[in-house]
C-alpha cells in the first residue's frame, strides 16, 4: 500500500505537470510554483538548521570505533577517533563525500541453518555515491540553461560526462549512473524484508520523484522533441528575476520541472534533510577529547542535596535499633 501510494502521487505530480502546460498555464507551472518550492525549501530547511543550531550540546558525544589519543606509545585513529577539531574535519569529509559509515554496512543471515554470520554489504554504499554524485553532476550540467556565456567549467565537465560519445545526442554517464543507484535504492527497499518493513510512503516518494525526473530528463533529451531554446529562454528569465514564459514548451517539460520544485518543497520535511544536519550532528563533529579536557555543563544550577550526615542525623536511632552500622555511636541519656 506504501509503494501504491508513493508511486501514484509521483504519477500525479507530473501528470499535473503536463496538463497544466498542455492547458496554457505555462506561468503558474513555470514561474509560481518553482518559485514558491525554492522559497520553502530554504525557508524550511533554515527552520530546521536553527532548531539543531540551538539545540544545547554540553558534552562531547562523538560516535566513535577506533583507538582514542592516550599513553604516546599507543597509537590512536586519528580518523575514527579524532583527538583535534581538524582530525574531526577530516572525518566529517570523508563521511560526507565518500558515505564512509555505509562502508560499514553489513547483512546477517542463517549459515548451514543454525549458525549466524555477518558478511559486509557493499551495495547500500555504491548505490548511494552513484546516485548522490551522478545527481551533483546532472545539477551542475543544467547550469548551461541558466547562463549565458556558459561557465568553462560547465563545458567541461559536460564534455567530460559525454566522453563516450555513444548516440547523437550523446549519452551521460552520469545520465545511467542515476538511474541505476536510484533503481537499485528502489529494488532494495521492495526485496530486502527487514527494509520493507519499516519503510513508509515517506520513503518510497522522494525515490520515485527522482526516477521520473530522471526519465523524463531521458525522455526530453533523446525520444521527444523540446524546443531547448525556448525552455533556456525561460531558464535564463527565472536566473535573473524576470520571468517571462515563451511559448512552444512541450508539457514533458512542465512535468518535469513540477516533479522537481514539489522534490525541492518536500525536503525540509522529510528525512532528506540529513544534507544540512549532517554537518551539524554531534556525534559526527565533535572531537573525543574528554581525556584531556574536562567538559563542564554551562547549563548546570545548584540542586539541594541530602547529605548521609544528614540522613544519620536525623535516623541514628532508628538505624541503631535495626542493627544499621552508624559512623557516630547513638548519644546515652
């Protein structure tokens, strides 16, 4: 029921898309409603950054698995256990550039029907990287419709993700890389039991988002006919506030460009927020030094106590009388 619902929702933002451009409301789909997605996600995603900002974090509280800075003739991790706010950077970026904890990714199963053994599993990892970075690089190629001269850069790295010239117009590498992570991320989801079960519509929507972007990018650059022109017109006009919506733009564009913006209105609230709250979770840029530095709570406040001096002076008789051991003998009368 979660991948019906999923998979129809999807199904009807784009088709909205496409009917909204075959109706002539070029400048609602083209212009209002991208607008409106930018202006909540980052609206939305700086609500969320503030609320983590100013969350308090009194103690150092790093995940950690590797040996930590001690006696001099014992060597420390640095980049597991990171004793310095650089060694912390540096493992900050290898975790968010290289996915460095998936690399931990292990699947457990029955070996010779009694004995439970673990193997690691490679494959949540390499379906995240190609998805994560085929999509940075699809993003920075589209920046070719939003200037004007394009970006050497830009020209580059296109001709770089084309070199293999196969087809007319070229395919991307990174046009398959995409779509094969997004596809395996989508298969593991419906064939792993453990992972089917805890996933929810929230789940399965952004994933299909992304693949009908994909295969209407696909669609638009190698099956149908789009007029580039006019659609960089449009581009061009939004990248440099002031719209205008020429005509002649197919409605797959339309779909394509709403199944984007709602991508982009619906990442502050769901759990594709992680792209902003990974730089800023405690466990992650914290370095483990509580060896060397002694971390008092500033939020800390005097709390009453009751002393056991107190508590024995107030029941020395009866602990005497049970046979309670008391640090001052019961005065005689």
């Amino acid at each position: 029921m979660n991948v019906l619902v999923a998979l129809g929702a999807a199904v009807g933002v784009f088709a909205a898309g496409m009917a909204g451009g075959a109706l002539g409301l070029g400048w609602l789909f083209g212009v209002v409603i991208p607008g409106l997605a930018l202006l909540v996600f980052l609206g939305g995603l700086a609500v969320k950054v503030w609320d983590w900002v100013s969350t308090p974090v009194p103690f150092r509280i790093p995940t950690t698995c590797g040996q930590q800075t001690s006696l001099d003739w014992i060597k420390p991790n640095k980049l597991e256990n990171p004793h310095t706010g650089i060694q912390a950077l540096g493992r900050m970026a290898l975790e968010v550039l290289c996915f460095r904890s998936l690399l931990r990714n292990t699947k457990a199963e029955m070996v010779q029907g009694r004995r439970l053994a673990y193997r690691t599993s490679l494959g949540l990892w390499l379906g995240a990287m190609l998805m994560h970075w085929s999509l940075l690089v699809i993003l920075i190629r589209h920046l070719r419709l939003m200037t004007n001269p394009v970006p050497a850069f830009v020209s580059f790295l296109e001709a770089a993700d084309g070199f293999l010239e196969i087809g007319l117009p070229a395919v991307f590498v990174t046009t398959v890389t995409f779509l094969a992570g997004v596809t395996y991320l989508l298969a593991r989801r419906f064939t792993n039991p453990q992972v089917r079960y805890i996933s929810l519509a929230g789940d399965y929507f952004p994933l299909f988002l992304l693949l009908g972007i994909g295969l209407s990018g696909v669609w638009m650059r190698h099956f149908g006919k789009v007029d580039i022109a006019a659609i960089k017109e449009l581009m061009l006009s939004l990248f440099h506030f002031s719209p205008a919506v020429p005509e002649g733009i197919s409605p797959v564009f339309y779909g394509h460009l709403f199944l984007a913006s709602v991508l982009l209105a619906y990442i502050p609230f769901s759990k594709i927020a992680h792209m902003a709250g990974i730089f800023l979770s405690p466990t992650r840029n914290l370095a483990n030094n509580n060896r060397a530095v002694r971390h008092v709570n500033p939020w800390d406040y005097p709390v009453k106590v009751h002393t056991y001096e107190e508590y024995e002076e107030e029941l020395r008789d009866k602990m005497v009388a049970a046979g309670l051991p008391v640090e001052k003998p019961l005065e005689k009368e």
